[in-house]
C-alpha cells in the first residue's frame, strides 16, 4: 500500500527526489545523444551527482538547442515510426 507523499518525512522525500533525478540523469546520458553531448560540453558526467544540491551542476537545456537538433539525437527510442515526425 502506497501512502500520500505527506507522509514521509522531508529527508526520505528528498531522498526518492535524488534516487529518480539520478536515474533520469543515467538513462539520457546513456541512451540519448544530444543529452550525452550536452553533457560532455559541459564538463559533466551524472556520477557528480552525490546530492540534491548539486542539481545546480547539471547543465541547462534551452529551447532552442532542442529545436536544432535532430530528433534521433534526442529520442531514446530506437523505433522513431511511434513518433509523429
């Protein structure tokens, strides 16, 4: 049984906020391209994140860099038919 998130206590709310963010910082590291090269231009790499303050180091995505790059680069998916191109 699941309980509303108002009943766990500030440090374990901020511990599953550091275990779900590290993880989405692995995956696109991982599996998508654009966020690999946005992460090495930056100097960064998800293993230098060790707690929720250094959320401030992860490099910024803008607009604009996702509009420019190609769809294959930022999907991380290897079957693009499911999306509507």
């Amino acid at each position: 049984m699941k309980f509303p998130i108002n009943f766990y206590s500030r440090k374990c709310i901020e511990h599953l906020q550091y275990k779900k963010l590290r993880k989405i910082l692995y995956y696109a590291y991982e599996h998508s391209e654009f966020y690999r090269n946005l992460y090495r231009a930056n100097g960064y790499h998800p293993n230098q994140f060790r707690t929720l303050a250094d959320v401030i180091n992860i490099p910024i995505v803008r607009r604009r860099d996702l509009r420019n790059a190609p769809v294959e680069q930022i999907v991380t998916c290897d079957d693009l038919s499911k999306f509507h191109l």
